[in-house]
C-alpha cells in the first residue's frame, strides 16, 4: 500500500500523516517542490523536528537554493524511495501539495533529463508566449504559468518531443486522501497562517537577500518572491503581507482544481474543533479499502 495525501497548507496535512505512519508502520515522502531546498522552511511550512515524532522523513532540504532539481529528479529519488520503504517492510506515504510531483513520482509520466537548461529570468510571460507561438506548434498550455512557459520553451529550443503523458497507475496499491474545508474557512487560515510567520519569516529570507541570492525557488515560491520589493524598500510590510495572503489563497484554488482533473481522491472536509473526528474518518476509508482488497 502507498498512501499519499493531499490538499492546501493549513488544513493538516501533517498532523493527519504523522498518525496515518505511527498507525500503519509507515515513512513519510516529501511531495512539496519548495520543501526540497535547504533553508526554506517557515514560508513552506516544513514539518519540525519536533512534529515529526521521529517518524521517517525523506526528500526534505536535500538541496540547496542555488542548486538545480527538477521534476525528473524528483521522479528517480521518489521512486528509489518508495523501494527503500517498501524493502523494509513499511508503507510509503507521501504529503504535499505539488500534483506534479505525485505524478511524476507515482503514474506512467516518461520524463528527459533536462540538458542545455537557459536562464530566462530577463524575459516577461508575454515574451515567453512570443518565442513559444513562433514555433506554430498546436499547444495547449495555461499562459499565466510561468513554469510551465519556461519549461515549453526549452523544451521547443532543445527539440524536444511533446509526447502525451499516460495516466496510468505505477503503483496499483495507491490510496490518494485529500483534505479539505469550505473556501471561506480555507482563507481565513491562510490569511492567519501567515500573519503569524511574518516575523519569522522575514529572518529566514533576509540573509538569502543579503546573499544577492535570487534564484528559482526564491523567485517563485509564494511568500519568498514578495519580499525582495520590501527589502528593496519599494513596498511596505503590509502590502507584501496582503500580496503573500492573495497568492496563497489563488495557489490553494489552483491545487483543487488540479487535483480534481488529475487524480482519482477522496476527499475529506476537516473538523478542527475535533481533528481526532478527521483522523477517525480516513482510518475507516483506509481499512475498508484493505479489507476489500485482501
């Protein structure tokens, strides 16, 4: 059995995965992009040592912010992982919020290694759509994404093939558990999570910033990127503050949709006035499932 949970930060995603490894003899799989990198650990809301509760942890700060790691390392270490864990008896579980990951990791995705990579951090979406559209090549592609612009770009540059990704299932035993709330109560803890790492949060980015450090994570991961204008003194504590709030509400509508075009889940609405009442449900979901599957 693998086990791998999703849904938007704030919702207890850990919590629930902390019990879900004690339970059921499990080690816990990182499947967020920005926990991957050293150092940035308020702003993703990286599990502390502390709540781990010595459960097994993998593919967390495994590298640095300046170094390189895509979705195709992420795939072969996902994987290297899955075996370790299933080797030793145990139940792999992933958390996170980064869908293409869980893909890559988890589903029949073909993947390159990325060669002759360019930085294109001088040009803006619009002219990334420009050299895109000049290849006249029938693609269908969200055009705010910005990852997703660079990453077709090179791939064009390179010659690379477009080839359909399958949706297929690696791993039969797969059980995908979301959480989730109404969007009202979503927000509101959004909106709160953040206030109460502001402070904390400013120390994690300034010495990335002194660094004259700007790489990919710094300059894409919600509540990184906004700063650097603050430290710039081109914006103010407070409007860094509601921009890092709509971003991550934005984020956290993107995640649903996704996941709900992409993956079959069950989802469950948390009860955080009795997150033991949450716990309790997927327990039952779980052992169903096995039973039924014997």
């Amino acid at each position: 059995m693998i086990l791998a949970i999703v849904g938007p930060t704030g919702v207890g995603k850990t919590k629930l995965s902390i019990f879900l490894a004690k339970h059921y003899n499990g080690e816990i799989i990182n499947a967020d992009s920005m926990q991957i990198y050293e150092g940035l650990d308020i702003g993703t809301a990286k599990v502390t040592k502390e709540e781990m509760e010595d459960v097994p942890h993998h593919l967390l700060s495994i590298k640095k912010v300046w170094e390189e790691y895509t979705v195709y390392d992420y795939q072969k270490d996902a994987r290297k992982k899955i075996a370790e864990i299933k080797s030793r008896g145990k139940v792999p579980i992933f958390v996170g919020g980064t869908g293409l990951y869980l893909k890559a990791a988890l589903y029949d995705y073909q993947f390159v290694e990325e060669k002759n990579k360019k930085n294109y951090d001088s040009l803006t979406n619009e002219e990334l759509i420009e050299k895109i559209e000049a290849y006249h090549k029938d693609l269908s592609y969200d055009k705010k994404n910005r990852k997703r612009l660079v990453r077709i770009l090179e791939k064009l540059e390179n010659g690379e093939e477009f080839t359909q990704h399958k949706n297929d299932l690696l791993y039969k035993d797969t059980l995908f558990i979301g959480l989730t709330t109404d969007r009202n109560t979503l927000y509101e803890k959004i909106n709160e999570r953040f206030l109460k790492m502001v402070n904390p949060l400013v120390e994690e980015i300034k010495p990335f910033y002194d660094a004259h450090l700007k790489t990919k994570p710094l300059m894409t991961g919600i509540g990184y990127k906004e700063f650097y204008p603050y430290f710039d003194g081109e914006k103010t504590l407070e409007e860094v503050i509601l921009e890092c709030q709509k971003n991550s509400r934005k984020y956290a509508k993107r995640q649903y949709t996704w996941f709900k075009n992409q993956m079959e889940i069950e989802w469950f609405t948390v009860h955080y006035e009795n997150f033991n009442k949450t716990i309790e449900e997927v327990e039952h979901y779980i052992d169903t499932h096995k039973k039924n599957n014997v």
